[in-house]
C-alpha cells in the first residue's frame, strides 16, 4: 500500500499544477521555502498539520480538500469541482458557502411535479 505521505505529496503537486502556479510561487504564499515544498511533493519529508494548512490556504482550499483521495474521501472525479478561494473576502466566500450548501440541499430534495 501506497504510504499516506506519498499520497498526500502526489495530491499536493496535482493541485499545485491545477492552479498554474510554480512551487516558488506556492512556497512563498504559504511561507515556507521552495525546497522544503519541492521534498514535500516528492514525499522526501513530511510536512505538519500547520504546514499542510498554510498549504492548503495559500492554493485556496480547505485543508480537508489536500486530503481527499488520501484517505477514502471524495474520489478525484470531484477535485475538478475544486476552485481556488483565497482571494476572496470572508464575506464571499461565505456567500460561496451558503450557495454550495442550498444547491446541495435542492439535489437531495426530491422535485415535485
């Protein structure tokens, strides 16, 4: 089996390319240097829970959506539903939010003739 930490650096990369950005560029937005990131992706050191979180925000994401298809969440069909949110204000990316969770909540309702 595959270890975690190879998974999550295989995931990591993916989204980091996802986005068109370097890994000088992502390193930076997270701060942390671009070699520390370069070990990350290639699962030559493991990162921590903060480091994976300033990762996580700096590509926009919530921490959870770094470990998907790492540890039996959502399959990657879903990661092309994944959009970048960190430029967004709080306000925004409540108004997000709010619309993910009411089209959710339409699509378990059943429809009424």
């Amino acid at each position: 089996m595959e270890d975690v930490y190879a998974r999550v650096a295989k995931r990591l990369r993916e989204l980091r390319d996802r986005r068109g950005l370097t890994q000088g560029e992502l390193a930076e937005r997270a701060g942390i240097s671009a070699s520390f990131l370069s070990f990350l992706e290639i699962a030559r050191r493991k990162g921590s829970l903060e480091t994976y979180g300033r990762l996580a925000d700096a590509l926009g994401i919530p921490l959870s959506v770094l470990f998907q298809d790492v540890t039996g969440g959502p399959t990657s069909k879903h990661a092309q539903y994944v959009i970048p949110v960190g430029h967004l204000s709080v306000a925004e990316r409540d108004t997000v939010r709010q619309m993910v969770r009411t089209l959710a909540q339409r699509r378990r309702t059943p429809r009424q003739a």
